[in-house]
C-alpha cells in the first residue's frame, strides 16, 4: 500500500506541510497548485526538497473548467494545459488532475468531452504526462463517477485515466459497487475522504468538513472494497478539507492521515478475504473487558484532598507499593492507584498538570495482540525504567500525554496487585455500594476530538456515538461517547473551545487535555448517597429550579422529587430505562468524581441534566474564589 496525501490538508506553508507528511510516513504527496505558487522555492527547488524526504510527488492539481468548452475557451484551455505540463516537468510529477468543468459556459456532450480528452491525452503524451479525469459532485454537467469513466472509456487514451474520490461518491449517494467494472489501470489515482452527515450544500460541505477515513460517517470501507476489486494497485490519497485540519498541528494531522489509512486497508483486508489487498498485517480490533485501574499523580501536599474524597466515597486503602510511594485504593472492582513518586513519569504529570487522573489500566484479552495493533496503528509507546521485581506493563499515550497501561487475566500481569503490593485489611473503612467504573470523562481542546475518535476507534473495538452539543453558560461544550457493545469500556471526550466554560478551563488551568471526572456506577444511589454524606461528602448542590423542571417534564411525584432533591441527585429516564446520578465537589483544578445508578437499560449519560451540573459547578466555584 502506497500512502500519499494532497497537501491542502494541513496546515503551515509548503515546506512545513513536506516536513510533517515525510514524518508521518507517508510515500507521497498531491501538491495543490495554490501552495506552490505561494511558496518562495521555483518547482524545481521543491521537486528536490520532497526528494530530500523521500516523498514522491504522486499528483499535481487542480485543472479547472477544461472539458466541453466553445471556442476560443476551449483553445485558451489547452494552452493553459500545455504550460501545466512544463511546471509538472519541472516539479517532477507526471500526473494531472482535471476536475469536471463547472462553467455555466461549458456545452455538455460525453463525445465533446471524450475528443477533448483524446486531443489532451496526445498533448501530455508527447510532455511525458498523463491526466487523470475527477467527477465533482457539482460539476455542471459531469458529476458522478460513472459519466466521467464513460467519457474516459470513450477518450480511449493510454494518458488519460480516471481519478475517484469518495467524497464526491458518497456525497452524492453513488453505489460503491458501480465501480467494481471500471478497470484498475485506468484508475489513475484514488483519493480518500471522510465526512460528517450534514445536510448542507455540497460544495461548502465538501470545502470545510471533510474529515480523514473513520473519523466521519461516510461508508468509506465499502468504496475501497470496490476500489481493491479493480485490481487498483496505485497509491491511496487523502484530500481533506477541512478549517480544523488548516487550523491546526500540521505533524498531529498528518499522523492522523496515516493513521486512518492504515485503519481503513486494514478494515477493507477483513472485509474482502478473497482479493489481495494490501494492509498491515495485525490482530483485529481489541475487546476491551473493562477499566482495570486508574492512577492519579499527585504530591505529598496535595494528595489529603485526594485521600479524603476517596475515604469519604467508602474506599479503603487496600495497600501500599513495596518500593514506592503509591498507594493503592479499592472498592469492589474499582482500583485506584495514587502516585506521589518524585520521579517518572508520574511526576512530570503532576507538576504540568497538577492534582490529575494521568494514566488508565484497561483489562484486554489479550496484551500482546493489543500492543501489536496499537504498534501497528503507529501509537506511541511509553516505556521508563522499571524497579527490579515490578512488572513491566505495557502503555501507550493517550490524550493529553497521560497514558492507558495493558493488563489481561493469561499472563503474569494478572497477579499484579499481590505482586507489587503489600496488601492490608483497612479496618476503618466503611463501603458506600460503589461496584465498578462506569465511564471515564476526558477534556479536550474541540480540535483534538476527532484525533482521539479515531485512536480509540482504530485500535479498540468500540463505536462512536452522534456529537452532542452540551451548553456552558460560557460557550458550547461538544461531547462524544466512545463505548462498546457490553458497555465495559465506556469513554466520554468532551471537547471545549472556549476558555469561558467549565471544561475550558480545566483545558486551560491543567495546561491540556486530560480526564476530568471518573463515573462510578452503584445499584442503589440512595443507599450510597446517604452513606457518604454520613461520611462527611457534600454533594455538588443542584439548584430547585431543576427539580420543578423534572416534576413539570417528567411528571414525578412530590415524594420521588424530594428523595431526589434531598440528595442533589439528578435523574433521568427514556423508555428502556432510568438513570441517576450525583457529583462530588471539585478538586484541584475542576477534577470531580460522578456517582451513577443505571436501572433497565438506560445506555445514555444523563446529557439533559449537564447544563444544570455545569451551572452548579460554576456557582460552586464563585462560592470557593469569594469565600
Ligand atoms: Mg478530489
Ligand atoms: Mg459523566
């Protein structure tokens, strides 16, 4: 599989763009015409600068408005052409992208265009070059990849092929399967994008939200099967447009890129056993059969806050580490690891971000497979030196640099905690009904969400859920959920551009993204409710104004409102099912800890109550700051 990507997909100028798309480890780039003549290097120059980095040139576009045009349009076009050509020597390229004419003054016609082609085809033959012919899903008279492989056919020229892109495909709900009868050698090159579903525009849709394989909603897999059934042999492009990607980390995107493409050869290998298609080998995404722990990284200073919310919530201190400082606490299946080490890894955690949840244990079948997918999916893996007698369990980084540790029950990693630890009885502990992490919430900058979407979703058998928009006085906060099947892993990312809202903050005050709250799931909320108030927790205060709101919606009786409301639970119900759930007040730098009783099959997050937690937290936060 040869990998390129159109440089109008990240950001930066055009020798920025080269640096980080060599660095992802992609095989070539599209140079868009734009980014050329806007650079300060001649097309020779960068010819030798993407040589320098070992990238191929793999397509030059765009060629506008050529096919189908009256004279003396139509002559001028092929002028324009010849001098493309040139520039293509010099840069080093040998193909063209010509996409379908939209000119109000283009005349139609499959021949004309065909003759226009075949006339073109001699002229980049005789330059050395071939084109390759794109169906816009607006062209004016060509858009639909069938129309422009029938004016190809016709053309019947060795230098002229076909270009697909599935974003003009599927944005126009164009069967895949047509392209299953379109010979491989003349598909000149495919190009590969993904996008949310919106109904908008196609143009403006396709300009600004295009989005990498995997990360939108379009079936992009079932348009590389049919590719891969052609016998197409040529690289896979991806051309992206989109104002994040151009907005944002030109390395980060590009690793992205390849990211995705390597998911989705991998997704269509699966997919079509029968055809030779090209792809990483790796085992297949891992099923993940919950949280195994989560470790927090604080100082010797800060930690009592820490220890005192867990006592409260009805954990024990289960044991301590026997050479370091850590501690570890449980209840039921939860494990929570705290860390005050003054090196490692733990430490640097602690003194950028402060008081913080920096590293997740996940339960897999198996580590090694998942290790080898993460590896193959170009994770990075962390490793630090490791004490003698302590294990070393497999990590990769996550979002905000914290890390997700491997741990499964066949191997040695299982007996980690009698190994490691000096396991006690804690005598003064008292249990509040707390059985096991429900969902781990991570906040983000919005532009990182769908970089993380497509981590989990690659490497993880999981899916993802619709974008919810949850409103912070302060600004919009967008939430995803990424879960699977089971509901044993569950991952809330909550992605906040504006320094105004609650999660903004956290972004801003834990210098990044990081996990901001830990949801422990309990079957009976008012048991465990009243347990930690007896234990001295008081709950986030949740205002009247939500409990007449939920009698009014809802329909509760006066007695269930006030089991609720004396509680500041907050509860939700659909038709499968019912949902509460309380917080903790805030600790550090906005970190907070949930309490949630799912009754039936109520599979959501409570998200109508957000506002109103929200609003609740940053009353509670002006309380802190004016006492
Ligand atoms: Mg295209
Ligand atoms: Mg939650």
């Amino acid at each position: 599989m040869r990998t390129s990507i159109a440089t109008v997909s990240i950001s930066g100028d055009l020798g920025e763009k080269l640096e980080a798309i060599a660095a992802a480890g992609f095989d070539g780039v599209e140079i868009f015409e734009n980014d050329l003549l806007t650079f300060g290097e001649s097309p020779a120059e960068v010819r030798a600068r993407a040589a320098d980095l070992g990238l191929a040139i793999t397509l030059f576009q765009p060629f506008r408005d050529f096919e189908g045009m009256p004279e003396p349009l139509r002559s001028r076009a092929f002028d324009r052409a010849r001098y493309k050509f040139e520039l293509m020597n010099e840069l080093g390229t040998d193909l063209m992208l010509v996409c379908s004419n939209v000119s109000p003054l283009a005349l139609g016609g499959i021949d004309r265009a065909a003759a226009d082609f075949h006339e073109l085809g001699d002229i980049a033959s005789s330059a050395g070059v071939r084109v390759g012919y794109e169906a816009l899903a607006w062209g004016r008279h060509v858009n639909d990849h069938r129309d422009a492989w029938e004016i190809v056919r016709r053309a019947d020229h060795a230098h002229v092929g076909l270009i697909l892109d599935s974003f003009h495909t599927l944005a126009r709900n164009i069967d895949s399967n047509t392209i299953r009868s379109i010979p491989g050698d003349k598909i000149f090159i495919v190009q590969l994008a993904d996008a949310p579903l919106i109904d908008m525009d196609l143009l403006y849709w396709s300009r600004h939200f295009r989005n990498m394989p995997g990360e939108g909603d379009l079936p992009v897999v079932d348009f590389m099967r049919a590719v891969a059934a052609t016998g197409y042999a040529g690289p896979l492009s991806l051309e992206i447009f989109n104002d994040q990607f151009r907005g944002g980390s030109p390395a980060a995107i590009a690793i992205d890129g390849k990211r995705s493409l390597v998911y989705l050869m991998d997704q269509v290998r699966r997919a079509e056993p029968d055809l030779a298609v090209v792809g990483i080998p790796m085992p297949p995404r891992i099923d993940v059969e919950g949280f195994a722990f989560v470790e927090f990284a604080t100082d010797a200073s800060e930690r009592h806050q820490l220890d005192t919310l867990l006592r409260t919530l009805g954990f024990s201190q289960a044991g301590r580490h026997r050479s370091k400082d850590v501690t570890l606490y449980r209840q039921n299946e939860i494990n929570i690891v705290v860390n005050t080490e003054k090196t490692g890894l733990a430490r640097a955690s602690y003194l950028t971000h402060g008081t913080s949840a920096y590293a997740i244990g996940l339960m897999t079948a198996d580590v090694r497979a998942t290790v080898d997918r993460a590896g193959a999916l170009g994770a990075q893996m962390f490793e630090q030196p490791v004490a003698e007698g302590d294990f070393e369990i497999p990590a990769i980084r996550g979002v905000g640099g914290g890390l997700i540790y491997f741990l499964d029950g066949q191997s040695d990693l299982a007996r980690v905690w009698d190994v490691e630890f000096e396991l006690q009885l804690d005598r003064g502990a008292r249990p509040a009904g707390l059985t096991h992490i429900d969902h781990v919430a991570q906040t983000m900058n919005y532009d990182e969400m769908l970089t993380w979407v497509l981590f989990y979703r690659s490497i993880f058998a999981v899916r993802k859920s619709p974008m919810v928009d949850v409103l912070d006085p302060g600004g919009i906060i967008r939430s995803q959920v990424i879960d699977n099947a089971s509901g044993t892993l569950r991952l809330t990312l909550n992605g906040a551009d504006s320094g105004r809202t609650f999660a903004g903050r956290f972004v801003s005050k834990t210098f990044g993204s990081g996990i901001q709250h830990l949801a422990f799931a309990t079957s009976d909320i008012f048991a465990t409710a009243d347990a930690v108030a007896g234990a001295g927790l008081s709950p986030l205060r949740i205002s009247a104004n939500y409990y007449t709101d939920l009698q009014a919606r809802l329909g509760l009786d006066q007695l269930a409102i006030d089991r609720l409301q004396v509680r500041n639970i907050l509860y939700d119900r659909d038709q499968q099912g019912e949902f509460f759930q309380f917080y903790t007040p805030t600790i550090g730098e906005g970190f907070f800890i949930e309490v949630l009783e799912r009754r039936g099959v109520y599979t959501g997050y409570g998200a109508v109550n957000a506002p109103f937690r929200i609003a609740a937290q940053k009353r509670a936060m002006r309380g802190q700051s004016s006492a």
